[in-house]
C-alpha cells in the first residue's frame, strides 16, 4: 500500500460524465458492504493513470474524501475502444476483510526460453483468489526459465499463500512452451 492517499471528490450523480471528461475529471463509484451506501465520485484523469502505472487491480490503496481516508481495492477500471479510462470503481474493504479478487499472473524467465529457441505462448494471464484483504498477493509470479517444449503451467501448479482460495478451475490452462520452428 502506497504511503499517499489518493485524492478523489464528491461527484453529483446528475452531472454529465462526457463533460466532466473532457474537463479531464474521470468519474467513479466506492461501493463496499461496510459502506451505508455507494459514494460516486471523480478524479483528475493525469493522477488517476499515475496511480494505476504504480498499483494493479489488486493493490490496496488509500482513497482519500473529503478528510476522510478508505482503503479501497480498485475493482474495475472502465476503458473506452481507444483505451481511455472512463470509470473507475473501488471497493472499500475493512481490516482482515474477506473478499474476491482477480489477480495478474506475471511471468518471469522467458529470455531464457527465448535463448532456446522456444516461445511461451500465454492463455490465460490472471487468476481468481478469494480470502483475507490482507493475505491476497497484488500480483503471482510463474518462473518459466527451465521449462521445455510442450511443458504447460495450469492453475493448479501455481502455489498460493495459505488460507487464500483459488476460485479459478484447477485445470485452466496459462500457458504452453512451444518450439519456434513448427
């Protein structure tokens, strides 16, 4: 979790969301269980990506309202077809609260592969975990330097931290190790 909090506004439900775009504000919503209700909100569009080249999906991150501070999951990041962020959502979460989240697989060790003259190709690149808040990993790594061709990395090979539950099928394939010469 980042040491800054970051700043979002109180946003009027009934204001247009194109112009508040072009104003270079991104409207979003809070929503939790712990929460009375939904808090829409908007933030500057330059903070916002800055935020989220620093964090993924499922970094915990301080969200700071009017003085008052919620560390939130960012749940869904909208994008446009031309890949413009045009929503955002948070989900507020307690201290050792229990949730879903999905997580991104990165892969590690693929010049090696590539030294080799083999290719990785990638199926399935993220992975559902439920638990608590605090134990989910932001991020799982998978070390493909020794594999072969035809070795294959399913669900099931990934190793987890204890008490966290993969919602994902076991059996889904991520990836393949595959020679560049077929």
């Amino acid at each position: 979790m980042s040491n800054l909090a970051f700043k979002v506004y109180e946003r009027n439900v009934k204001a247009n969301q194109s112009k508040l775009r072009k104003t270079g504000q991104i409207p979003g919503i809070i929503y939790g269980e712990f929460l009375d209700h939904t808090i829409p909100i908007k933030m500057c569009n330059a903070e916002l990506r800055r935020m989220l080249r620093k964090n993924n999906s499922g970094s915990i991150i301080e969200v700071e309202l009017d003085d008052k501070k919620f560390n939130c999951v960012v749940k869904d990041v909208q994008k446009n077809n031309l890949h413009e962020i045009v929503h955002v959502d948070f989900q507020y979460i307690k201290p050792n609260e229990v949730i879903k989240m999905r997580i991104p697989i990165k892969i590690i060790g693929q010049e090696n592969l590539e030294s080799r003259r083999l290719t990785l190709e990638t199926h399935n690149l993220f992975i559902d975990l439920q638990g608590n808040v605090e134990k989910i990993p932001e991020s799982i790594e998978i070390n493909v330097s020794d594999m072969n061709v035809d070795d294959k990395v399913l669900i099931e090979d990934i190793v987890i931290p204890e008490d966290i539950t993969i919602l994902t099928d076991p059996k889904t394939l991520l990836a393949v190790v595959s020679s560049q010469y077929i």
